[in-house]
C-alpha cells in the first residue's frame, strides 16, 4: 500500500499544464509542492497526437460556454497542455531530491513503456480512460500500484476496470471519487459514495478533487478516503490550461494540515472519559451544601444544590437527599456525601 509522510494518508499534487511551457517552472512546481506538504507530484504522459488527432471540427471541437476550454479543438488543447517528454526524467530526479514521489497518468502503452523506462513507482489512470481496458491491462501488467478516478463511470465500468487490474496482476487499486468537471460543483461530488465504493471492490478510496478550497477534501476524510488528489500551481495568476481550479501552496499546505487533523480526530467509538480528560471530570456538576445546616435539619431546595464542581454526589441524586435529614452539622460549601444523612 503506498504510504506519504502523514502516515495513512496520501496527498498528490498534481502538475498537469500548469508548468506552462516552462521547464524551470515545472520544477519550481515539484519543489513547492513537496514543501506544502505533498506526498507525491503527478504528471501526464502524452502528446497531442497520442490522445487525438490533429482536427478541428465537429466531435474534435470545444463548442461548450460552460466548458473551461471552450472554442478550441482537442489537439489544440493538448498541445498546450501536454509535458514534454523529454522533461520529465529531470522533474522526477526533482521530486526525489525534495523527498516525494513522481508518477504519472499514461494514456496509451508508449507511454506506459516510456515511464517504465524512467522509473515511475506506481501509475494513475485519469477518469477518461477508466473504461480503456487494454491501457489498464498493460498497466496493471508492470505489477504497480494503481491509481484510478472514477470520473463518469458506471458500477459495471468500475467493475470491469478492478477486475481488469487484478487479474493482470495489480498488488494495489485505489480508487478516487472524481466530478469530472472543471471546476466541480460541491453539490454534484457526492462524498457519501466513499464507504460503498471501498466496501463494493475492497480497496483503498480517495478523492480526485476538482472543487474549489478545502471543504469537501476535509469532508471525504471522514467519509474514508486516504488519497487526496488536488491540481497545484505556482499562482492562479500566472495562468495556464488548469489553473483556475488549481491549488496554490499556501492552499494546499492548508489542505494537508486540515485533512489530518480530521482524520486524527476519527480515533474510534468511545463513550468512556478519555485520559485527556481526567483533569477535567472535578469540575462536573455535583450535590453541594450551600448553606449552613444543623444536624437534624432537612435538606431542601435551599440548601441543596446541583453545582460545579463535582466532588460531591452525582445530581440524579438530589430528589433522593431532599427531605432527608443532617446527620451532623454542616458548612456551606461542603460537598454531599451519603455519610451527611441520617
């Protein structure tokens, strides 16, 4: 099971286009990163002209205004978006000199072959090609850990494509909740899926997370994920094919202390005082004399009352003191004992 410096939990940045070109951005990402707290930085392996092909109309053209890319074509899109192969031997020499992981999205076997030639430790399969069987077969077949999001696929989709990795020989499947949308809507991410899907295939959960802030990565903690997949940037400003629903390192070092504090705070079911709170049960409420009383004299509403702190009886046994008499003689601010009644 793959592990990150937060113990259970597994936090991957992912880079995407977000290097805009720039090599030296790309590392400065992956050094930003790992100092936000990051257990992983996650690229995407492919060029424009191993995901499509190069057209640019009908089917092969964003006409959506509510598509973040809309009004260009898929390979225009992917040009600017892809990270330049020859790049990513230096960024994953990067990333294990600031002591995280690299890895990446393949999205054919070229590049499944490539990153198994470079060293890649473990392999994500985006939620667009979670139904691309013999991608995923050749992927389980170098016998890593696998990442997947769950973005728009079906139970049966989902089924076939765990199935598919472990009977190719996959040790590790972790699935994401994914809302592939971008941004993603709160509303529409649907956490409550998180038990169901770990408990249906048996496997590690996390989210892929393409809401804006925190909230909902917090939230998923408590629902069981482990693995938290953000997109990461320098700055928003600067730009870029992801940025507007990237994390900037502020953000995500935030993010990584939030979500383990929520997972820290899961402990286990308990009802018992815990020892953290033994210094504190003498200041529960308590039976307490709170004026004189004279041996023989009867203990009323007035003289008897349910305070701070809690040295004396318990209150559920006020209605059984009242009406009883002192056995001695006692001063305000004395705690009840049973010893008091006649």
């Amino acid at each position: 099971m793959i592990k990150g410096r937060n113990g259970d939990l597994f936090f991957i940045a992912e880079m995407s286009g977000n290097h805009n070109h720039s090599l030296e951005r790309a590392l400065q990402i992956v050094e930003a990163a790992a100092e936000a707290g990051a257990d992983a930085i996650k690229l995407q392996t492919y060029t424009a002209d191993t995901i499509t092909i190069d057209k640019s109309d009908g089917e092969f053209f964003i006409s959506d205004p509510k598509n973040l890319w809309n009004g260009e074509s898929l390979y225009q899109l992917y040009q600017k978006a892809f990270t330049p192969w020859e790049w990513q031997p230096k960024i994953f020499a990067q990333a294990k000199e600031c002591g995280i992981l690299c890895f990446s999205t393949p999205f054919d076997p070229t590049a499944v072959d490539f990153l198994e030639d470079i060293g890649a430790p473990m392999y994500k399969i985006a939620s667009f090609e979670n139904i691309d069987l013999p991608l995923i077969r050749k992927v389980a077949q170098t016998g890593k850990p696998l990442i997947a999001s769950t973005g728009m696929a079906s139970v049966a989709e989902l089924d076939d494509l765990v199935r598919t990795a472990r009977e190719n020989g996959c040790p590790d499947v972790t699935l994401l909740k994914c809302t592939s949308n971008y941004p993603a809507s709160p509303e529409g991410t649907n956490l409550r899926t998180l038990p169901h899907l770990k408990e249906l295939f048996r496997c590690r959960v996390g989210l892929s997370d393409h809401t804006m802030g925190i909230g909902a990565a917090v939230a998923s903690i408590a629902l069981g994920a482990t693995v938290i997949e953000k997109h990461f940037t320098l700055s928003r400003a600067d730009g870029g094919v992801d940025s507007a629903f990237s994390m900037e390192p502020a953000e995500f070092s935030q993010l990584v202390h939030e979500c383990c504090t929520a997972y820290e705070a899961l402990g286990e079911v308990t009802y018992a005082p815990q020892p953290q709170e033994e210094n504190s049960l003498i200041y529960r409420r308590s039976l307490y004399v709170v004026a004189d009383v004279k041996k023989g004299e009867p203990f009323t509403e007035k003289n008897v009352r349910s305070i701070r702190p809690g040295r004396g009886l318990p209150p559920k046994y006020y209605d059984i003191v009242l009406g009883k008499t002192a056995s001695r003689d006692i001063a305000r601010g004395t705690a009840m004992t049973w010893g008091m009644i006649e």
